[in-house]
C-alpha cells in the first residue's frame, strides 16, 4: 500500500508542479490523502451508478446498480474502478486506528446503496447491501485475476445473476 500510495502522489505532485513539501502541507497526514482519493473514488462510483439507476426503467434500479458494477468496463478500469475492489487488502493491513476513515467512507456507501435493496426491515436491507456490495466487491477483484475475456465474463454474467436473486429474496 505504501508503494501504491508513493506512485500515486508522485503522479499527483508531478502534474501540478508541486514539491512534496508543497503537496503534504494540503494533508494533515500521508493517511489523510489517503482517505480523501479513497473518498473521492467512492464518489465517483457513485455518479456512476446514480447514472445507471436514473436510466433504468421503475423497478430496475437494483439491476441497473448490479449491472454497472458488474460490467467489463468496469473490470477492466482497475485504476478509475472500485477502490474497494483494488484496496480492500491493503487497507485490511492497516493498524486499526488508520482504518476508521476508511470504514467510515465504506459504511457511508453501503447506506447510500441501502436505498436500492428491497427487504422487509430495516436490519435486513442493510444486511443485504452490506453482503451484495462485498460480494460484487470480491467478484470484480477475483474476475481481473483471469486472462480470458470469455472467463472473465461468465465471472460477471454468473455473479449478476446471483446477487440479483439474492438481493431480491
């Protein structure tokens, strides 16, 4: 993660011709940056599938966020992708303390998807986001792992199926 995060600030301070003292002083820590591209990438998973859900038919927003998620596109965007999908196990080796703004984003993020999950209460709706978004999560990290586009597919196409039928049980 350490390396990951290095490149990621050198490309960030190369492109707007800053010096690392003049970059960090923006952060209150290298974890602070952190937090804010994890952050920032959520959001713009969000727009993503706000995007979807806004175009699908009354009744198809759960489909229309799995399916956007599930995409090839979507797999095949490792760097603009899911942060969860592309950091999950690097955060998981954080000491606690340095995850709190991370579960904190996640939890955020589950909740906004919340909305989307039919269920008969409450506790039950976030149970299944929580499993459907882990899962999708899983699915899209394990799926980049494969090299033929004809694997990496069934991958998807059996995954949208599942979490589809699962969310609406």
């Amino acid at each position: 993660m350490q390396q990951l995060k290095s490149s990621i600030t050198e490309y960030v301070m190369r492109d707007l011709h800053l010096t690392h003292g003049g970059f960090y002083r923006h952060f209150e820590s290298k974890e602070d940056l952190f937090a804010e591209a994890f952050e920032q990438s959520l959001k713009e998973l969000e727009d993503r599938f706000t995007n979807a859900i806004e175009q699908a038919a009354p009744g198809g927003e759960l489909k229309a966020l799995i399916d956007a998620y599930l995409d090839v596109d979507h797999l095949d965007d490792v760097a603009g992708g899911c942060p969860v999908a592309a950091l999950a196990s690097e955060v998981a080796r954080r000491p606690h303390g340095a995850r709190k703004p991370f579960l904190r984003l996640l939890t955020a993020y589950i909740g906004w998807m919340e909305q989307y999950i039919p269920a008969e209460n409450a506790d039950r709706r976030r149970a299944k986001a929580i499993s459907l978004f882990t899962g999708m999560a899983g699915t899209l990290t394990v799926a980049r792992a494969f090299t033929e586009d004809r694997d990496r597919r069934a991958i998807l196409d059996g995954a949208k199926k599942f979490y589809l039928a699962a969310a609406r049980r």
